[in-house]
C-alpha cells in the first residue's frame, strides 16, 4: 500500500502515490516549495474591495497514510498571507505548533508515523 499526496491549488487538484512517508513528505515540501514561489493571491474587486486574508487558504496538501480504513491523514494548508498551517486529520484537523517550515514538515512526519 502507498502513501498518497493530494494538491489542491488554483482549481487544480492532483495526486500521486509514494511507497514511504519519507517520500510523501519530501514531495508535499516541494509542491508548497513551488506555490509559495507565485504571488501571492491579489485582491479581489467585487461589490466591496477584498483583500486576502490569513484566513483564506490558498493550497492545500494533504498526505494520506496507506491503511485502507482509518489511515492516518494530515497535511499542510498554504494561507493567501503566505504562512503555512501544518495539521493532523481530514475532518477534526488539529493544528501543529512549530517554529518554522522546517518544524512543521518534521512533527508532521513524526504524527502520520506514530
């Protein structure tokens, strides 16, 4: 069974598999690598102007574990503002608290492997 690495970013969405979490790790760090490289979202004219927001995901990358039922889930979601959210779960997410990128990507791995 593998690992699957799920992208979602501007209407896109595409995923592909890894036989480790190594592997699936180390591909979710290049796809963020490669979004965070774009400008960032401009802001929106509507009725009011909108201006993104931290609040508004830009990217999500999610890994998914290679149980077929309860697998462990998690990912990272890229904000409009630039910053990266790092989480466990697919439905009850729960944020993990790092320092850094680098951080977030390690306790990540550490949570979909324990």
């Amino acid at each position: 069974m593998a690992w699957k690495v799920t992208a979602q970013h501007a209407g896109d969405v595409g995923s592909e598999k890894f036989e480790s979490l190594e592997e699936a790790i180390a591909d979710a760090r290049l796809r963020l690598d490669e979004i965070r490289d774009e400008d960032r979202l401009p802001p929106v004219n509507m009725v009011d102007e909108f201006n993104p927001s931290e609040e508004e995901v830009h990217a999500r990358i999610q890994i998914s574990g290679p149980a077929p039922l309860r697998s462990k889930e998690g990912g990272i979601d890229l904000m409009s503002d630039g910053h990266a959210i790092a989480y466990t779960g697919e439905i009850n997410r729960e944020a993990i608290q790092a320092d850094s990128l680098d951080e977030a990507f390690e306790r990540l791995q550490a949570a979909l492997a324990g």
